[in-house]
C-alpha cells in the first residue's frame, strides 16, 4: 500500500489501487467515522455529528444584515450563545440566502453538501492528474473522497459546519475551466475569505505570460501546410513564378516566405539553395 500511494511516479497505478479496494476503503472509512459518535451515543444516549457552530453565524450574520442591524457592534445570538461576526460585509450578503431555511436544516445539511462538494473536487483532481475514465474514475474517486474524509483538516471543517470547502471548489473550478470570465470565482471567494486572493495574482500572471507567448509565436504562412503559394512572385519576393512565366513547377512547393520579419528558404527537395 505504502509503495503504491506514496509513488508520485505512477498516478495511474494509484487509481487503479484505489478502484480495486474501493468497497474496503468505503467500508473502513464509515466506521471510523461514526464509531466516535456511536460510542458517545451509548454512553450518554445522545449522537452528535458535529457542532455545527459556523453555519449558523453565518445564517446570524444574514439575517442581521436583512434587518438593518450592525454586524460588528456585537456579538451575534446564535443557540449556542453569541459570537462576533469576523467576515466581510460581501460574505453577508451571500448568507443571506440561508435565512429561508431553518437552522436545524442548514445544520443537517452540512454533511451532505461537505461530500458532494469533496467528490467534485476528488473527481476534477484524479480527470487532470492520472485522467482515468469510467468505472475505474467512479470508484477511484469514490475511495479517495471516503479517505480524505476523514483527514483532520476536513474532519475540523465538517464539525464546525465552515465554507472553507465551497470556497476550495470555487477556486479549483476557477483554475481549472476555460472561460474568459476566469478569476471571477476567485474573487468571489476572496470577497468571503482572503487568503483566495492569492490565486487573482496568479490567474493575472499566468493570463499576461500567455498573451506574451502567443505575440511572439511566429506566424505559418497560409501555404505551409502544403498548399501552393500565390502565384505570380518571383524569388526573394515571398512566393514563386507560375509555369506560365517559365518557372520550373518544383517553385510551387518551394520559394521563401517571409515570417516574422526574416526571410526563411523553403526549398522543394532537390532544388539548390543559391
């Protein structure tokens, strides 16, 4: 297992690992996840999933913005006691939504949205890295999401209820997609967050290195790609005389063209070049 996965040689190889003890990885993952809240369950006949406390300063924080209240004057009522709100104003104004639901149901909904969130974001990884296809990217990504589950960090997440998983696949799918409106997914999540802001920079770097390849890549003549060249020019003018002038018929394969501002000999095989 550890030659397998820890190999950043063969990406292939891991998913195929990964595809091949999928059921295993699912089965051993679901315990370890709710063997914690079982056991607290029947030691103190409550089961508790996680805290939840996030999402509901951040449905606070909505509702306080639609009633006109001050969002940093003090601490926001939540059920759990009052929190201060430490997100911009813009971040408000995109919870507000999460006013039309009532908390217990944004609490339950963590879990679900935290795993359809990860499985988008293991599957985007696994298509651009190893680029499987099929059943083997089904159940590769299905292993990988049940494994990286688990991790502290995502674990810690899940419990509080946090966006820093929304935010994690906006800016992947904002990386990774072709559109010319790039950067705006990265912008809104640095108006919530600001350590997104990181990836604007990189999207402006990135775009100004591309237009500057692209302005110095030198231009094909439109007959290069075997086509004749116009007819009617003569050597050193950029295309070649026409049988009709008395040129030899090689010329119309051959001549030189002019491209980016130096002259390149085309010759057809056998002419003599001078």
């Amino acid at each position: 297992m550890a030659s397998v996965l820890g190999s950043a040689v063969d990406p292939a190889a891991q998913v195929r690992w990964l595809s091949r003890h999928m059921v295993a990885i699912l089965v051993t993952s679901a315990a370890l996840f709710a063997l914690p809240a079982l056991l607290h369950w029947a030691g103190t006949g409550t089961l508790i999933l996680g805290d939840f406390l996030d999402v509901t300063v951040y449905r606070a924080g909505g509702s306080a913005l639609l009633r006109g209240e001050p969002l940093y004057a003090a601490d926001l009522p939540v059920a759990a006691g009052a929190f201060p709100f430490t997100y911009p104003p813009f971040a408000a104004v995109l919870f507000t939504p999460l006013t039309l639901l009532p908390s217990w149901l944004c609490r339950a909904l963590v879990i679900p949205v935290h795993l359809g969130l990860l499985t988008a974001v293991v599957r985007t990884c696994l298509r651009r890295s190893a680029r499987p296809a099929g059943a083997e990217l089904k159940r590769a990504t299905m292993a990988l999401t049940a494994l990286v589950f688990l991790l502290e960090p995502l674990a810690w997440t899940m419990w509080l209820g946090q966006i820093n998983l929304v935010l994690l696949a906006v800016v992947l799918w904002d990386l990774t997609g072709r559109s010319r409106w790039a950067g705006v997914g990265a912008g809104i999540a640095a108006g919530i967050k600001l350590t997104p802001a990181l990836f604007i920079g990189y999207l402006l770097v990135t775009r100004r290195s591309g237009r500057r390849a692209r302005r110095w890549r030198p231009r094909r003549p439109r007959w290069a790609s075997g086509s004749s060249p116009p007819l009617g020019t003569r050597r050193g003018t950029g295309a070649a005389p026409s049988p009709r002038q008395g040129g030899s018929p090689r010329w119309q394969a051959g001549g030189t063209c002019r491209c980016t501002g130096c002259w390149r000999g085309c010759w057809a095989p056998g002419m003599p070049n001078g």
